[in-house]
C-alpha cells in the first residue's frame, strides 16, 4: 500500500512531501515527491508509555476499588482489549501497561499473533513491598490481593517470576501514590538494598524498571537504584532533572490525571484527594524546571478507564506544552520516538523509516509546528501494524 503527495514529519523532523509505501506491518519506502496534499501530514503513532488496561471499560458508574476484586480475570482482559482499542482508534498504536499480569500479557500476545487488532502492548509485572503502594488498592482483610516481595531475596525472586510469566519489564514504587488507601505519598516504599536487587535482576534478564516515584525521596530512591525511568516525578528537582537528563531517564509527569482528581472530575476518596492537592500544588513548577534542567519528558497518561478515559492521549500531548512549557515538536517527540525508546521499542516504533513498524497517522493541520492540530476531530485516519483501523487514507 502506499500514500502519496502527503507531507511527513517523522517523530523527529519535517521531511516534507513524501510516497509512503509499506507492506504488511512494514514500511518498505520514503521517497520525495510532489505534494499533493497541503492540508495533511502523516505523523508517527502515539506511543503511551504508562497505561493500566484492565480498568472498567464500561459506562455504568463502579467503585474502581472493589471492582477488580469481584470481576474475574476473563472478564477483566476483555476490558483490557476494549480499552486498548479505544486507544488505538485514537491514535495510540503502542502501550506500556505499568501493572501487568498474565492479562496484559494475554492482550499482548493476542494483538501480537493477529487473533484481534489491537496496538502493540509492553507488560511490566509490578515489583511492591508488603503495605506499599501497588499493595494497598486492596483492603487488608481481602485474600485475593496481587503478590508482594519483602526482602532482597524475595524480591529477587518476584522478578524471576514476572520473567519466566513473559512480562517485558518491571515497575517498582518507591514512594506512596495517590489513589492507593491508607499510605502517604511520602511513606518510604523498599529499602536500598531492596531496590538495588530488583532493578540489578530485571537487568540481569534484559528486563527495564520503570519507578513510580512522586516525591523528591522517591527520586532520589529511584535514582539511586539505577532505574530506567521515573513515571510521575511530581517534586523532581532541577539537580535530580540534570542527573535524569544526564543519563538519559525520561520522565512521564501523567499531568491530566492529577488535575482531573483535585478538580473532582472523578469520584475518589476524600483521602486520596487531599494527597493529590498536596503534589499538585507546587507541581507546574517543578516539571518546568525540570525541563530547563534537560529532563526528557515522554506521554504517560496512567490511563485506567476510571479515572483517566483511554482516549485522552492527545489532551496529554497538548497539557504537556501547557504545563511543563515543551515546545510544539518537542510534545510531539515526547509522544512518538522519545517515548519508543522508554519502552525499549525505539527500534521499531515511534519513527517513520523503512523497516520500521507501519503504525502512523493522518492529520488535518501540522501538529509539531502547531499542537492545537492534535485533536480527535482532525485525525483523518490511523494505521496500525499496517491496517487501517480508523478513518480512511487519503
């Protein structure tokens, strides 16, 4: 299949008008040619690099804690699947699931096999210390809980378990959250030891650690440990942004859910809402002065259905200039071949060169020069893995 006369820009630059041909989930060629179509462009797919697909898919109001202990978990990929498909529909041709299970894995696998169009989907297997955060979305007297590691050894152990499961990466907390019940965003998660071990064997297994990480403790625990990347780092500071810059660790702020919590644009507890005024507060500064220190900023969205619809990618891309002062372009390379590479997929994805995967879009406008031109009204069409699965080519 090919487009031609459409104007390229490439998840780094503007190339100009180009004939994009691809074969299958590849593209084969990118040559010059003559314009033809001045009003559209063809941009990479999105890439979010930290989603939780199996949250509630469907309309009805839920209680987003007790409804994953009461679903089973055949119910809960289905979920999955709409809501990675929701996603893709919109743009989102890959996505990093930062809570994954054998679910997630399944969703990946499927999509992956061609069973069912989906997106390309990364799993990491959630790293947690006994009353931690990944630990306390589940009420203490209630047996089915995800597993926990406490201890160097059983933390060892825990990502042995997550590799031989099949999943591509790990998550670690290293501060409290937000919508977890009963901890503080401050309270310690892992000891040194502990994280040094989880993070020096999902090595050991080509396994990256992505850390979630909201305080300037938990970044500096993070950073410490040797972690490949820091999902939220809502107090970073410019010492901690330069040394993130340095050894290139990008930073996914997941600005829209935050807001959308002190806003009361989704019902949570009363708690969970006072730990999230308390990090909103003084949190527009600090990214901005993370990104004048050199931090690299990727699109993570910690959508879950819930809290923060899949769908809302592009509102992500387009806060990311509002909030943390990037420029057009630079939103549009978080979005795309920065955030490739965070998930370990920048060989394959987020860029449009021959032999890369043919995921990619087409828009009405030119999004790196103006980013109010990444909306869901002015996507014309999505291929993903080679097919067009929204919209129609030109």
């Amino acid at each position: 299949m090919e487009m031609k006369g459409i104007r390229m820009w490439d998840g780094e630059r503007e190339i100009g008008a180009v004939r994009l041909a691809w074969q299958g989930d590849r593209i084969e060629e990118i040559d010059a040619c003559a314009p033809a179509h001045t009003d559209l462009s063809v941009v990479p797919g999105l890439v979010d690099s930290h989603v939780h697909l199996l949250g509630y898919a469907g309309t009805a109001p839920v209680d987003y804690l007790s409804w994953p202990l009461v679903t089973p978990d055949v119910e809960r990929v289905l979920h999955g699947v709409s809501q990675a498909q929701r996603a893709m529909r919109l743009g989102v041709t890959t996505v990093r699931d930062l809570a994954g299970e054998r679910g997630q894995i399944a969703i990946r696998n499927a999509f992956d096999q061609g069973v069912l169009d989906g997106p390309r989907v990364v799993v990491h297997g959630i790293v947690g210390m006994t009353a931690g955060h990944s630990d306390l979305f589940t009420p203490p007297d209630v047996e089915r809980r995800a597993p926990t590691a406490d201890g160097p050894d059983a933390c060892r152990r825990l990502v042995r378990e997550f590799a031989r499961m099949g999943a591509d990466g790990i998550k670690v907390c290293t501060s409290g959250g937000v919508l977890s019940v009963g901890d503080r965003s401050e309270w310690r998660n892992y000891t040194a030891a502990e994280l040094d071990t989880i993070v020096d064997e999902a090595h050991a297994l080509g396994m990256l650690v992505a850390a979630h990480c909201h305080t300037v403790a938990g970044i500096e625990a993070a950073l410490a440990a040797g972690v490949d990347s820091l999902e939220h780092a809502t107090q970073v500071t410019p010492a901690q942004a330069e040394e993130a810059a340095r050894r290139g660790l990008t930073i996914a702020p997941t600005l829209l859910i935050l807001e959308r919590i002190v806003r009361g644009d989704t019902a949570v507890p009363e708690h969970s809402r006072d730990k999230a005024r308390a990090l909103y507060g003084a949190r527009r500064e600090a990214l901005r002065q993370a990104h004048n220190a050199g931090a690299p900023f990727v699109l993570g969205t910690d959508s879950s259905g819930r809290h923060m619809p899949f769908g809302m990618q592009m509102d992500e891309v387009r806060a990311m200039v509002d909030e943390i002062g990037l420029s057009d372009e630079e939103a549009m390379v978080a979005a795309t071949s920065a955030a490739a590479r965070a998930v370990g997929l920048g060989d394959r994805v987020g860029r449009l060169a021959p032999g890369f995967g043919a995921d990619f879009l087409v828009v009405r406008g030119a999004p790196w020069r103006s980013i109010g031109d990444l909306t869901a009204d002015r996507l014309i069409a999505v291929v993903c893995r080679g097919k067009v699965v929204a919209g129609a080519l030109p």
